[in-house]
C-alpha cells in the first residue's frame, strides 16, 4: 500500500457525549483512506493546537460536538485548513446540516472520498458560528444546561431545561436594524441563523443552507409561553416564519439592540452580549462533506465551487 498523501491533525473532545465508539477504528480507516493521523499530546486551547501546528498538516480531523467546532472556528478562518467532522456531541447540528454521517466511524471513511467544500459563517461582535446566534429564551437556556447535564441526558436534558426555563420567560423588547429600516419588537427570542439546524432538533429556516451567503432571522413575538409549544412542530420543520405572531426575514447584515445588556447563545455557548451586530462571511471555512444535492431535505440551491 502506498504512503499516506495527507497528514491530518486529530483532536476529539474527551468529554464528548458518544464515548461508545473506536478510536483506534477511525485511524485505521484514516490511514486506509490516506490520511495519517497526528494527535498532539496535552489537552490544550485547540484553537492554539490548529495555530501551532498548522504548517506540518493538510487538514483538521474534530471529534466533538457543535461546541467543540464553534471554538475551532476562529484558527480554521486564520489558517485556511480544511475541517473534517466526527459528530460526538449531543445534538451534532452542523453534522446534520451538510448531511455527515452520525457514525463516527462513517464520518472518517467520508473525509478520505468527500470533496473539501466551502461554508459560511456567521458573526456577532466578532464571534464566529457555524449555526445560529440567539438571544432570549435559547441563550437562557444554554446559561441553564450545564455540561454534566448535556453528557448524563441527551436530548432529554434540552427539554427537561427549557421547561423549566420557559416557567420564568418574559417578552422583552428589541430594537432591530438592518436592510436601512429600523423595527421595535416584544419579544421572547431572536435568533440569527447562519446554518440549517440548532437546538438538537430545531431548524432555523426550512430552506437554509450553510453555503447560501446570507442569515435567516426570525423573531418569537408570543404573547404567551404556551404559544410556544404551538410553535414547536413549525420550529422543527423551520416554517415558523409562517406563523402570525413570528416575525422572519433574510439578510446579510443585522444589529440587535436590548435595554440592558443580553447574552448571546452562539452555538449553545455563551460568547458575547447585545449590542450585537451580526453579519454573514461568506466561504469563511471549508468541510469534508457531501454535495449539496445529497444533503437530506435540502434543495441543492448553493452548489458553490469546491477547493
């Protein structure tokens, strides 16, 4: 067999929910598929690790959940590398949105055939995310679910916390600028999508792709808590820009303003407060993944080149 063409940095996130799977599997499909794995020693900042050794490798291998790759974001624009994905985390959003497989194991045989294509960012007062960007009841929420939570219940642990933390919302006012117009809304969340899916289970908007150079907003201006789980079967599908009480536009560029400061979810963390000025950077990284024609559910609207 010949010598391996690309060497491809390996990080996974110890903490990562799916433990179940081999290591050791992944490797040897890796090497199989040409790549070698390096694994640097120590559990470091894996944005310093990618800036570190990002001269000796062709590509970056992440094994952890949205989290993990929200952190990863900032070196993979720096350096330019190209971003494989084994999807360990709890709700695997950006997975699902380019159609990877949950297999860990699936992933790394798709990295060694899968073409290299180029996604979008999103972007709030300098923050990179690859999903969507909340405020309001989905940054309360990430505040309310800790990492212990996350690991023991799953999915479960997202709505055992948004109960309770849908018991205390309130509407809150918001101040929105963008496209030359400025809009005051009461609202119990905003959310700024750059991706498809969030949430471990909800989907932005039902046309929304990670390559269609824009951001999709919308704004839950219920009057009641339990509208919001009226609301559910529509945020699931991303049609709830349909619905009376729910603003939703596209855009490139929005700034969102609160009368005391907010934190802003990117991801499930916590990562600034509003003010918060959002814009989209079009084919910031680039990903190992399918087409876009082979995405589950998603119309192949934003082929773009592949590198």
């Amino acid at each position: 067999m010949s010598a391996p063409s690309r060497k491809a940095l390996l990080l996974v996130n110890p903490k990562a929910r799916n433990g179940s799977f081999s290591l050791d599997e992944v490797r040897d499909v890796l090497r199989a598929g040409g790549i070698e794995p390096f694994e640097p020693p120590g559990d470091a900042d894996c944005t310093a690790v990618i800036k570190r050794h990002a001269q000796g490798c062709d590509l970056v291998i992440l094994g952890g959940g949205d989290g993990t790759l929200n952190a990863a974001a900032p070196a993979l624009v720096e350096t330019g590398l190209p971003l494989g994905i084994l999807p360990l985390g709890t709700a695997n959003d950006l997975a699902r949105s380019l159609g990877l497989p949950v297999d860990p194991v699936e992933a790394a045989r798709l990295i060694t055939s899968a073409e290299a294509r180029p996604a979008d960012l999103g972007c709030v007062n300098g923050h990179y995310y690859f999903n969507v960007a909340s405020i309001g009841f989905s940054a309360d929420l990430a505040g309310d679910l800790t990492a212990e939570s996350k690991k023991t219940w799953g999915t479960l642990g997202y709505g055992i916390a948004a109960v309770r933390v849908l018991r205390r919302m309130r509407p809150f006012t918001v101040y929105i600028e963008h496209d030359g117009q400025t809009e005051t809304v009461r609202t119990i969340q905003v959310s700024v999508g750059n991706g498809r899916h969030y949430g471990g289970g909800m989907t932005v908007e039902e046309t929304a792709t990670v390559d269609d150079g824009k951001l999709d907003f919308y704004s839950l201006e219920v009057a009641h808590w339990w509208r919001l789980l009226m609301l559910l079967p529509a945020l699931r599908k991303g049609t709830q820009g349909k619905a009376a009480d729910v603003r939703a536009f596209s855009t490139t560029e929005i700034v969102v303003k609160t009368k005391k400061p907010r934190p802003v979810n990117t991801d499930g963390e916590l990562s600034t407060y509003t003010p918060a000025h959002f814009k989209v950077v079009p084919k910031a990284v680039r990903i190992f993944s399918p087409a876009p024609a082979e995405r589950p559910g998603v119309a192949a609207s934003s082929p773009g080149p592949t590198a």
